[in-house]
C-alpha cells in the first residue's frame, strides 16, 4: 500500500519544522514547500521583514528539509497573498475597521491556494506548524479543537476554515506544548531550535499600519475631527488609519485624564474618544459567518466567544437574526468590540464557529 502524501507549509520555524519530522516518524511522504508571497521588495526588505515567508525563512526551511531528507519547494502566492490579504487589509482600515490580515491569509493563501496545488500534485493532505487540534465529531463534520497549550493555542486564526479544507489537513504540533516542541528540536539537532516566534504581521515593516496604507494606495489620508461621544470637537486627528477602538497612547490629546478611541466613523472621518467605561460594550452584531461543529445555527446558543486573538473568551448567547448576521449577547460587558475583528464561537474546547464583528 502506498504512503500518504502530504504538503507542509515550512516557515523556517520552530513548529513547521517539527511538524514536518512528527509527519515523517508517522510514516507519511512528506514534501516541505514555503509559500512566496513577497511582493516585489528590494531584497533587503524581504530579508529584513518577511516573518514566516521572507527570505530568510526560505533558507532556514530548506535547511531543515534537507536535515530531515525530504524534498523541498518555494511556490509562488504572491498574487493570491497581495488580492486576498493585502488589498482586504487596507479596504478594511480604510473603512475605519481593524482587520485581521492573518486570518485571511490562511483562509485564502494557506488553505484553498496551497490545498489546491498541493492536490494538483497528488497529495492527500497539507500540514501546518499550527497549535491545534482537528477532530471529526460524531455528526460527521470537522472541527477544530484548541490545542494541548492555552498559552498557543491558534483555533481562533483558523475558524474560517472549510470542511473540505479540514479534512485535508493535518496539524500534528497541536498536541504539544511550545516546550515539547523545542525539546524535539534540540534532539533531533535543528539549527532553528531556539529560533523566536515571528510576532509582527509578515508584510507591515515595524508594524506602521498607517505609513504602509499610505505607501501602499498612494492616497493621503486625510486628517479629521476627535469628537467626544456628545459630539463635541476637541481636536484633529491624523487620519483614521492610525486608530482603532480601546486605543488610549499616540492620541495626543490633553484631557487632564487617560481617554480612549470608542468609534471611528469613516463617513464623516471622525474619530470619538471617551472613558474607559465607553470602550465597554455588552453586544455584538456579527456577520460572514463560518460554522464548524454544525452546520448552521438553527436556535439560540449558549458559548463562550473570543472577542480577538488575546481574549480569554467570555460566556454569551447567540442567536441568528439574519441569513448572515448572528447577535451575539454577553453575560458581562467586554471592553473594546472592535468591527473587522473576528469573534470565534467556542463549547467547552471545540469551534463552533465565527463571524466578522460588524
């Protein structure tokens, strides 16, 4: 009988390296590929940023593979990665929304662009370094499980993944801590064992959200009204994109107290500051929804949802009030709900699924 073959997206970290060895010990045919979504950047820009896909990851994924003996491939995404995640990015914040480019990105560049090829080639499945778990439930259908390590888990960046795309797709640090997996790289002697975690979002050199937007459409974004939640002018900001909800530093505003972005309003190109008690909200309304553990929401559901990637999660009730929008009610006040944001929907450790915070 022939062995499995599978796909795995090699960033030239810690995890996908790993990944890759736990796949090969497992008795799969493994093909390591890093995914080029560089644009075209003078090369020491990609070497310089690039996190999981510069330059650099390219040279330490094809070391790796060539440790562990199995073939290696740089595939080119560039066109995927600038339409799906570059351009949603900026529409979004260019609307007075905070995006989440990561989640695009593995929805539409590292799932269905590299699943595709990858099953063009004749693989059975693609893997990935991420920390999670994926598990078919009773019903039949795939869902994601959070991992062994709360402090890594990654379920919230992947609950917009398909069932098709479940099924293909193999996550084999999920079962590990962060620790375990550095164990098993020193002990298989990787060079890249002790590598830091990229943090930073890969094509954002340090992190200037609004210079990049600039750079980017060519536009000047034009600067507009602080107003106070009654209405009331108190100053100019420097344009929207340099803000998003919660924010209390770089406002320059002085108040005689801490004060804190509530609302950015693109129409009107204001941007409304208030307390802390005006970041807090108790409901969300939420929309592009993608459910995992069933197949629709058919009544009212008690969960705990995430709010953003470094929320502990918070007991609520959705309900589904439109085709495509759920309402989602807390149990306590969340501070800054934060539009264009993904709000995933757990039970106990399973993904039910998520939504866009509108």
């Amino acid at each position: 009988m022939s062995r499995k073959k599978v796909v795995i997206g090699m960033s030239g970290g810690v995890d996908s390296s790993v990944a890759a060895y736990l796949l090969k010990e497992q008795g799969y045919d493994v093909i390591g590929v890093t995914m080029q979504i560089w644009q075209d950047e003078e090369q020491s820009v990609q070497e310089e940023n690039g996190g999981c896909c510069g330059l650099s990851a390219v040279d330490d994924a094809r070391r790796v593979a060539n440790d562990l003996s199995i073939p290696y491939y740089v595939m080119n995404f560039k066109s995927q990665f600038r339409e799906n995640v570059m351009d949603y990015f900026v529409e979004e914040y260019l609307h007075g929304k905070t995006p989440n480019p990561c989640i695009a990105c593995n929805r539409y560049v590292k799932w269905e662009s590299l699943l595709k090829r990858s099953l063009d080639i004749g693989a059975d499945y693609i893997a990935t370094g991420h920390y999670a778990q994926i598990e078919q439930l009773p019903n039949g259908r795939y869902t994601l499980k959070k991992s062994a390590t709360a402090a890594k888990d990654q379920t919230y960046a992947l609950y917009n993944l398909t069932q098709f795309q479940l099924e293909h797709t193999i996550m084999p640090v999920g079962q590990y801590t962060k620790e375990e997996i550095r164990q098993i790289a020193n002990r298989i002697h990787l060079k890249i064992a002790n590598k830091p975690d990229s943090q930073e979002i890969c094509f954002i050199p340090e992190n200037n959200y609004a210079k990049f937007i600039e750079d980017y459409t060519d536009a000047k974004i034009a600067e507009g009204n602080f107003v106070t939640v009654d209405g009331e002018i108190i100053g100019k900001h420097k344009g929207i994109t340099h803000y998003t909800v919660g924010q209390r530093k770089g406002l320059n505003l002085s108040m005689g107290h801490p004060v804190f972005v509530v609302e950015l309003r693109p129409e009107t190109n204001e941007v409304v500051i208030g307390e802390n008690k005006d970041v807090f909200a108790k409901e969300l309304y939420a929309n592009k929804l993608n459910f995992m553990a069933m197949e629709d929401l058919k009544e009212e559901m008690k969960v705990t949802a995430k709010i953003r990637y470094s929320h502990k999660g918070a007991v609520c009730t959705i309900k589904k009030v439109e085709d495509d929008k759920v309402h989602c009610v807390f149990e306590e006040s969340q501070r800054a709900i934060t539009p264009g944001q993904a709000v995933v929907f757990y039970q106990d450790d399973y993904v039910i699924g998520g939504g866009t915070i509108i």
